[in-house]
C-alpha cells in the first residue's frame, strides 16, 4: 500500500530526524570530504535546462553541475569526484541541515530568511536571476500587470510563491495560485491549459519554453518582479568550509578575467612572467595551503572544467538551447555582476 | 516474585525507559538546533503565511497566520477524504457483490476493475485521472455553458452561490428536522404494518432539498445568489469545485473501492450457504436476501480490514500535493515549511494530526464493529 512518494516523505522524515537528532553536524565538513574521497552536492532533479539537467549519456550537466564539478576539481583535482543528490524543492534545505550533503548548488535564492533563520551560509552566486511570467500567446497579454484575476502556476517551496503575492498585492490585482510539489507536474499542467502564466525565475522559465511542443505558441513578459542571486549554500559555522567554496568558485570568475581557458591555461602556465597569474595557478605563494587544498587548485578548476565565462556559454549560453545574453552575468568588468575578490 | 509481578515490573521499566529515551531525543534535538544557530518553538505559528490558497472550506486569505494555513490544510485533507470513503464503500460494495455475481459477464467486469486498480500504483492512478481532466475539459475560452446557471471547463465546475441568510438558514434547519422526524415515523409505521421499511435517507434528503427550493423560490427563505461569470481569464464567482480535488477523491475512490470490494466478498463468502437458501425460501427477493440477511452477517468479517482501509484512505490524500490540491501536506508540510524552515514543529504537527484522525477513525468504527459482532451467550 505504501508507493514512492511516501518513502521519500519518510526517507525525508527520517533524515530530519535522524540528521537533527542524532548526530551533532561535523563541524569541519572539508575535513570529512577529504577522508570521503567525493564531494555530495545537492542538486535539481535533473529536470532543469541548464542548471541541472540529465542528458542523453545520464551526465548531468548544467551551471550547478559544474559549480559542483569546480569544487571537487579545487579539493581533489578531478570533477568527476563529486556525487550528486537529486533534491526537490521541499527537500533541499532539510537535507543540508542534516548533514546529508555537503553543500546545494541547485538554484537557491539567497535571502535573509534563509541565510539566518535556516542556519546557512551563501558561499557565492554563481547565477543572477530574476523572476518572471510566461503566458499562453494566444491570451494576447503583454505585460505582467494585465494578469489581474488570471491563474498562475508555480512550484511549491520557492521564492517564487511568495514573490507573486507580493507583486500582485502591490499592484492591486488579484490572482488565484495553483501550486504543485514538483516542476514536472507543474510543467505539464501548465501545458495542458490549468493556468493563464507560469512564474518563476526567468532562467527555468527560458528553459520552460524550448519544452514546449511549439515554443511560439508562448511568450515570457519583460517584467522582472523579483531579486534571485542563485548560490551555493552550505551550513553555518563552518568557515573553513565556505571558504573553500567560495574560493573555487571565484577561481573560475577570476580565469575569466585573466583571460584563462581551460584551453590556454597550459600555455599561460609556460609563458608566465606575472606573479599574480603566477600566485593564482599555484606556481608560487600558499594560497592553496591557507584554504586547506592543493596549491594548484585554481589550474585544476580552470583545466578540467573551465572558466565561469565557458561554463556559463556552454550550459545556460549562446552553446546551448536556452541561448540566454550574459546580462548581469557579464563580468564586472563589461559592466555585468561577476566579480571575484583578489586571489593574493 | 510471582510472573504476574515479573511482568508488571518489566512493563514499568520498559515504560520508564522509552519516556527516558524520548527526553534524551528532546534535550539533544533542542541542544544541537541551538547549536546549529537555528531557533525553535511553535511561535512562527502566529506569523503572517504571505501565500495564497487556491481552494478553502474556510475564510483564507494570505494576510492570515501559519495557523489559519494549518486549519485550512486540515479541512481540505478531511474534505477529499471524507468524501473518497464514501466514495470507495459505494464502489467497493457494488463491486464485492459483482464479484459473486452468478451472471460471468458482471463478475468478469468486477474482477477486471480490481485487478486493474489495486495492482496500479496510487499515485499514478490520481495522475492519470487528473491530465484526464486537465485533457478532456475544454480550455476557459470554450467552456460548456450549463443552461445558464454554471459552467464546466478544465479548470473547474462552476456554479450558483447561495447565501442564505441567518434565519433562511434557520428555516432550512427546521424543514431536515421535520423532514426527519416524519419519515421516521412514516418509516416505523410501514415495517409495523408491512414488515419492511423504506429508505430513509433517499426520501428524507429529496423531501427536504424539494421543499427547500420551493421556499426559495417563493422567496420564504432570504437567500443571495451570487451568479458565475466570465472574465478576462477565469471564471469568476459562484463556487467552483477543483480538478484538484476531483481527481483526488476519484483516484482514491476507484483505488481503494477495489480493495473494499475484496473485503466485501470476503465477508460474504464468509457467511454459510445455508443462510442465503433459507432466506429465498422463506420468499425474500435477492436484493432483499443480501441486504437483509447475509449482509449483516458478512459485516463483522469486512469491518476489521475495512478500518484500516478508511486510515489509509485518510493518509494516502496526502498524494494530493503532487496535483497541486492544497491539502495539509501541500500547503501546511509543503511551502509553511519552506518559508519558516521549522521542519520539526511542523513534521510533527502533521504526524499529530494523521494520528488522531487515524485513531478517531479506528475508536469510531471499532465500536460499530462490536455492535455488528455474534452476541454469544
């Protein structure tokens, strides 16, 4: 009598239980991760163009992916010794608290709520987002504020929720929700008429679009209601931890400033004369020593899985179907988001 | 020590020691929350939830509390399962004695139904039924027009809203009382002088509903009527009833109606043939038969399974989430534990809930199921 969604629910449960109760979290987790050998990452379920999305060959790919991917790459030098853990929504959150995994690169919006009130700690954003509408072109609709009185569809457990209220409210106009638990069932009813608009962040919704039979027969709206910097999370009172996050991270932003490939990085190694590029691949000073990893942690990022700019082009860019501009994406440099403290 | 003794101590520690063990679970849970910077307790209850709620038995809006969300959570799981129960006995009887049917072609039917449903998993029974809908019905733009007073599309069924007021709600009141009272009596009278009743409910429910129209139609009873209409993108006044909740409550109800069914034949292929020959001798129709004799009978084998069906029932809606019925694990265990990330007190909270509704149930039927059992002198 019992089916999969129960188990899950317990398995849920249990892990609350279990992970809140039992154990007391490790307090220095790049400790345990290195006695592991893999890194466990949370991720979407695999049913995310772009950020987490399963392909033909059963890789996972997509700009969570390889956040992922980058971290393993800094600790071990090698981004296949990673292990992900399909999340939903609802799940996530519980299943860093409790230790199941070491940290969540799966389209996570960095608020205060979340950061204080769950314990957590925003490592970096490794995706600027913003909320948005996708409606039925049919319904002739071309700005959010026609939506009075419409149906909107969206995925409970996300910001996304609230935010439309919000909007809504603020706008004097009124909506009726319909709120499913995951983006599959969200996805296909959306499709099949039960709502007027779909909101969520204007990257899945991108996503959302190429999955439609015939994608002209929808259009996204050009208001962007919300803030959504997309990080990756780990649990409070670990700095070390962070640390590492963020730092593997910004090695990859700061390759892209330098102009590092992981196809010219062997080149740049063998030609250097600069001792910041010198200090940031690892030639010499201890940058890697103070974080705790390989000294050469930022070549091994850039070499096996790339720059911020090569992984954004492949996984949500001009390379792959959702084609979206850099935008706030763009290095600060061109005027964009993206900007990594100094490695020195 | 005598093993009386022996036993009774063994209770006691046993006792003492899982109360010990739930205290240890406590202070470390609340020790390592602490710990972890996270705070605790029940006071986010009396936040503001932000969030609305697409269908509610009760007054919800997003300006009110966690607690409100809780309530409307409780109220819609206990709708679709109330009326799923009802759902499945009807099913589950019918086709139980289908299934015994002499004629092949109704007991084949019969045994094609269960088979087929209880051999699917459930949630994808109440998937299925409800891109069904979601399929079948037209979009709003050509929704089907029911003769002016409602329509039907694939978001919903929408019809005339009734607001009586206080003392039409009063009227209405006292025309079931009465109602009641005559069948009855009309009831007792019938069996005195034929040795058969009538069926009450059928004629309590028809007598009252047509009187109740009639006085509002005559206007006796003061009522608003709140008409459905088209808008821009829905419709809009009126009640509506969900696809949501219909495809629950007929993914449920087909489900478990084919467990019930089994119970049912169980329980009559419990009761000796004897009785069944007896009762055609002594000139009782079929129906009659069944309903009279070998029913009550067979009723002390399917009450025992069919409580455990009834919890499972009540437990399983809780598949509703993944269509999108705000049910308490949809919006209550679902996004309430999202926004405040308190997923002991609420996990809690819902386990509380399904376990004295669970036990209720159980309590409930239980003392039905003594009434029904042999009283053996």
């Amino acid at each position: 009598m019992s089916h999969i969604k129960d188990m899950k629910a317990a398995a849920a449960l249990t892990a609350v239980a279990t992970g809140v109760m039992a154990a007391p979290v490790a307090a220095d987790t790049l400790e345990e991760v290195l006695e592991r050998g893999h890194l466990e990452c949370g991720v979407s379920t695999g049913s995310s163009p772009g950020f987490a999305f399963l392909n033909e060959d059963n890789v996972i790919e997509g700009i969570d992916a390889d956040t992922c991917r980058i971290v393993a790459a800094a600790i071990f030098g090698d981004p296949s010794k990673v292990v992900f853990s399909p999340l939903e929504n609802k799940e996530r959150f519980t299943a860093l608290q409790a230790g199941e995994i070491d940290m969540l690169a799966r389209t996570t919006t960095w608020t205060l709520s979340r950061d204080v009130g769950l314990a957590f700690d925003f490592a970096a954003v490794n995706f600027y987002d913003g909320q948005g509408f996708i409606v039925r072109a049919d319904l002739g609709v071309t700005s959010a504020l026609e939506l009075d009185g419409a149906t909107i569809c969206t995925t409970s457990g996300t910001t996304s929720e609230l935010n439309i209220r919000d909007y809504f409210t603020a706008n004097g106009m009124s909506f009726s929700p319909v709120v499913y638990e995951k983006s599959s069932e969200t996805r296909t009813s959306f499709f099949a008429g039960r709502c007027d608009a779909f909101s969520s962040d204007a990257s899945w919704i991108a996503g959302l679009r190429i999955q439609a039979e015939n994608p002209d027969d929808y259009v996204v709206l050009p208001e962007i209601i919300s803030k959504e910097p997309l990080g990756m999370v780990v649990r409070h009172g670990d700095s070390r931890w962070k640390d590492v996050v963020s730092w593997a991270y910004y090695a990859a932003v700061e390759a892209e400033e330098l102009g590092i490939t992981s196809e010219n990085v062997d080149q740049v190694l063998a030609d250097n004369k600069n001792p910041a590029i010198a200090r940031f691949l690892g030639q010499e000073g201890d940058l890697g020593e103070l974080l705790g990893i390989p000294a050469d942690y930022a070549y091994q990022v850039i070499k096996t899985v790339g720059n911020y700019g090569e992984i954004f082009e492949r996984t949500v860019g001009k390379e792959s179907p959702l084609n979206l501009e850099r935008g706030m994406n763009a290095l600060w440099s061109d005027g964009g988001m993206q900007y990594a403290p100094p490695a020195r | 020590m005598n093993r009386q003794q022996i036993s009774i101590v063994v209770q006691i520690s046993t006792i003492v020691g899982l109360c010990l063990f739930a205290w240890f679970l406590i202070v470390t849970t609340k020790a390592n929350l602490a710990a972890a910077g996270m705070s605790s307790g029940l006071g986010f209850l009396d936040e503001k939830a932000g969030f609305d709620v697409a269908f509610s038995l009760i007054e919800y809006s997003g300006d009110n509390t966690y607690w409100r969300v809780f309530l409307v959570g409780i109220t819609n799981t206990l709708l679709a399962s109330v009326i799923a129960i009802v759902g499945c006995t009807v099913i589950g009887f019918l086709v139980g004695i289908a299934l015994l049917s002499r004629n092949p072609l109704t007991a084949g039917v019969a045994r094609v139904y269960v088979e087929t449903f209880r051999n699917v998993p459930l949630l994808l029974n109440i998937l299925f039924w409800y891109f069904v809908i979601l399929n079948l019905f037209p979009r709003v733009a050509d929704s089907f027009d029911l003769f002016g007073i409602g329509f039907l599309n694939q978001r919903g069924l929408y019809l005339p809203l009734i607001e009586a007021t206080p003392l039409g709600r009063l009227i209405m009141l006292a025309v079931v009382v009465v109602t009641s009272i005559g069948v009855f009596n009309y009831s007792k009278r019938q069996t005195e002088v034929t040795g058969f009743g009538i069926f009450r409910t059928g004629w309590i429910a028809l007598i009252s509903c047509t009187v109740i129209a009639l006085l509002l139609w005559i206007g006796v009873i003061g009522a608003e009527v709140e008409m459905p209409a088209k808008s821009r993108f829905n419709i809009t006044g009126g009640i509506s009833i969900i696809p949501e909740l219909v495809a629950l409550i007929v993914g449920l109800s087909i489900y478990h109606g084919a467990f019930v069914a089994e119970y049912v034949r169980g329980g009559l292929l419990s009761v000796a043939k004897g009785q069944s020959e007896a009762a055609l001798s002594t000139g009782l129709t079929d129906w009659q038969s069944m309903r009279l004799v070998i029913l009550p009978q067979a009723m002390r084998v399917i009450i025992p399974p069919y409580i455990s069906n009834n919890l499972n029932v009540v437990k399983n809606s809780s598949l509703g989430a993944a269509i999108a019925f705000p049910e308490l694990v949809n919006i209550f265990a679902g996004t309430s534990l999202n926004q405040t990330g308190r997923a002991i007190e609420i996990v809690l909270m819902v386990m509380a809930f399904y376990f004295t509704i669970s036990m209720l149930i159980s309590l409930v039927l239980n003392i039905y199921n003594k009434k029904v059992q042999f009283n053996e002198r």
